[in-house]
C-alpha cells in the first residue's frame, strides 16, 4: 500500500506515517486538517515524508483503494488539506473542469470570458500587451547591439 506514494521514504511505517502527517498538520476552522510541508509558503500543494505529496500519502494511508492513475482532488479548495473526507480520485480532465478560476489574473486585472468554452480566458490582455511590449524592446535592444557590432551606421 505505501509502495503506491512516489517519492515516500523507505524507512515509514503505515503507523509511522500516520503519526507524522497527524504531527504536522493542525486544524482550521473550516474542518479542513492543514499539513506543515518542508516550504513555508501555506495554501499551496506540500511535499512531506521524503518527497511525497502530502495529500496523496493522506488518501493512500486513510481513505486506500488508490488508483496512480486517477488525480487526488480536493473538493474544499484547500491545496494543503489532508483531511481524508476532502479528498476524493477523479480523472485528470475531470479536475481540470472542476478547477476553480478566479475572475482576476495575479496583477489583479480583470479577465475576460472566452466565448467558445464560457470559462475565463488563460490570461488577462492587459498582461498580454505589457509582455509584447517587453519582447519587442528587448528584440530592438539585441537588433541594435548586434548592428553596433557589425559596424553598421544608423543615420
């Protein structure tokens, strides 16, 4: 059973692992049971135990039946939550449909609707914009030095 988590360290036990992920989580009010990773940033997936995903020894050693080739979802949202009654397999596609999309990209622009499938569109224009004006000055940039390099004259 254990043999199914990638990445977990040979020498835990059902029992040892058992009393570390419950060592290292504490719970919120939500009834979620939040796990401590090795990194410190918090609402993100963790890594424990070697480097395993925490939430996949979670459901392996508390809920069983694993299946590697189904996804491990959590249907609260919490990417750190290992409480076994939030955790559930779905497929890969099915996942990514359930997946929660925010209206706002990470610079906090709005973004748009994409007509054809009714989700948000991947990023928002106003990030697109600013990214191309990036790459076009930087394209100028080296188009300029390696005309300086060559000796070509500008008048």
């Amino acid at each position: 059973m254990l043999a199914d988590i990638k990445g977990l360290s040979r020498h835990f036990t059902e029992d040892s692992l058992r009393t570390y992920l419950l060592g290292r989580s504490s719970r919120s009010d939500d009834g979620c049971l939040i796990v401590r990773g090795y990194g410190a940033q918090r609402g993100v997936y963790q890594k424990v135990a070697g480097r395993a995903w925490a939430h996949i020894a979670a459901f392996v050693l508390f809920v069983g039946e694993y299946d590697g080739a189904l996804d491990v979802d959590h249907t609260c949202g919490a990417k750190d939550c290992i409480e076994p009654t939030h955790l559930r397999q779905v497929t890969h596609a099915e996942n990514c449909r359930t997946r929660e999309q925010r209206p706002r990209c990470r610079n906090g622009h709005e973004r748009e609707i994409d007509q054809a499938t009714g989700r948000y569109r991947r990023g928002c224009r106003s990030c697109n914009r600013a990214a191309q004006r990036r790459w076009r000055q930087r394209q100028a940039e080296e188009v300029g030095q390696a005309r300086a390099a060559a000796g070509w004259r500008h008048d």
